[in-house]
C-alpha cells in the first residue's frame, strides 16, 4: 500500500533543508489575477526562408492575418540582408530591428520550412541574434510562442520539435497547438493564399490558441518566471558587493 504524504497540520512540517528559506516564496495568487491590459496583444512573426517562392513566408501571412482577425497587433521581420551570428557588430541594423521587434512584441510565431530534417539555417540565425539577455533585460522570457513548419513531402514534426526546444530554451511559453503543412505547394493557390483545408483549419486553431495564453499571461509574465534559483543568485551577487564596500 502506498504511503500517503501530507504537509498539513504542526506533525508534518515541511523538511526542505537544502533550501534557503530567505528565497522561498508562497505562491501568490493575487498576484496572478492583475486586471488584464487593454490594448492589443503584440504579435512578431518570423519566417525561414528567402525564396521568391516562399512557403514559409506564405504560411507566416496567413497567420498574421488570423491574428488580426483575433485582434492582435502584427509585425513581420523579414530576415533578407541579416547577417550570419558572429558575422556583423550587434549594431548591424538588422541586427537591431529583430531585438527592438523582439522586445516589443509579447507573443511570436515561428514558421520554418523542413530542410535535412531540421529547421533552416535563416530561421536559427533569427533565434541566434535574440540573445538570452540584454543587460537586466530578457528579450523573449515570459513571451508566449506558436510554432509552425511547412514541408516539400509528407507530414514531418522535425522542424516544429526544434523550435519548440528553442523556445523552450529562450525561456518562453509555448502553447501545446502547433501546425505542420505537409506538401505545401499543394496547400496554396496562385493567389499566394491557402486553399481550405484540414491543415488550415489547424493554423486558424493555432493562432486562437496563441491569443488565448498571450492575454492570460501577458500581465503576470514577470510573476510566472520570477524563479528562487535566480533570487537566491542575484541575493549573493549583491552580498559579495556588499562585502567588497566593507574592506
């Protein structure tokens, strides 16, 4: 029979000794509940591809049209004349349009085509130039995130898996929906738009999953991630500095 665990009551105090318990917070719940923000949520989109011909791109309008229709406020960042990572200074103006973009925005979408089973390698260096930090400030943690993927052959989940790692890594919140077109030359008319289909159905499903999470968690993302590692580590820094004032 297993063994019930309770934290209730003076017999079973909790016994974390390898916590600090000057870091450790209760959860907060009106902390959770701030009013919402009224203004439009603000939604960048990136594509991975710069073909004439661009699935990805195509894929990637679509969404923003969805989104306008649900709403949101939408830019695109077209990632032509960007340089490889390491390639340019950080001041390189395109270098700085995506991280102003970035830190502007407060949900993305991500659209890859599939190429040698991964994303591309224009779609990585966008990720690549966001850095984790700039000075105090984290240009993606807390953001909300969708992911999608177009491919030349039958239905693959390769590319959405890697972004969904890369998200996952930039600290963000990706929505369980995502989207894979298989055959994308198929899915869209001469018109650059995509035919009705099961496949659009699911990107409509994705775009309205995306402004559902981004209006909860838009207002108390700063709640959601504030961590007891990182308040422990910002707590020493500031004891060494302290320390060092008093030689």
């Amino acid at each position: 029979m297993a063994k019930r665990f309770s934290t209730r009551g003076e017999s079973a105090l909790p016994d974390n000794p390898a916590a600090d318990p000057r870091h450790l917070r209760k959860l907060d719940i009106e902390a959770l509940q701030r009013p919402f923000s009224s203004h439009p949520p603000r939604i960048l989109i990136l594509y991975g591809s710069l073909r004439q011909v661009s699935y990805s791109r195509l894929l990637a309008q679509e969404a923003g049209r969805l989104l306008e229709q649900f709403g949101c406020e939408v830019r695109f960042f077209d990632p032509s004349g960007l340089p490889l990572p390491d390639d340019a200074p950080v001041s390189h103006p395109k270098v700085q349009e995506l991280r102003q973009l970035s830190e502007w925005s407060e949900g993305q979408v991500w659209v890859s085509p599939e190429r040698h089973g991964a994303i591309t390698g224009i779609m990585k260096a966008q990720i690549d130039w966001i850095p984790l930090t700039i000075g105090s400030i984290r240009p993606t943690q807390g953001k909300t995130l969708a992911v999608m993927q177009v491919s030349g052959g039958s239905q693959s989940f390769n590319a959405v898996n890697t972004l969904r790692l890369l998200g996952r890594w930039m600290r963000m919140i990706t929505i369980p929906n995502q989207s894979s077109v298989a055959k994308a030359y198929q899915e869209f008319g001469s018109d650059g738009r995509m035919k009705p289909s099961s496949y659009y159905d699911r990107v409509v499903d994705v775009c309205e999953e995306l402004v559902k999470f981004t209006l909860l968690t838009r207002d108390v993302s700063d709640y959601l991630v504030d961590r007891y590692s990182e308040r422990k580590e910002e707590a020493g820094k500031l004891e060494k500095r302290a320390n060092l004032r008093s030689i």
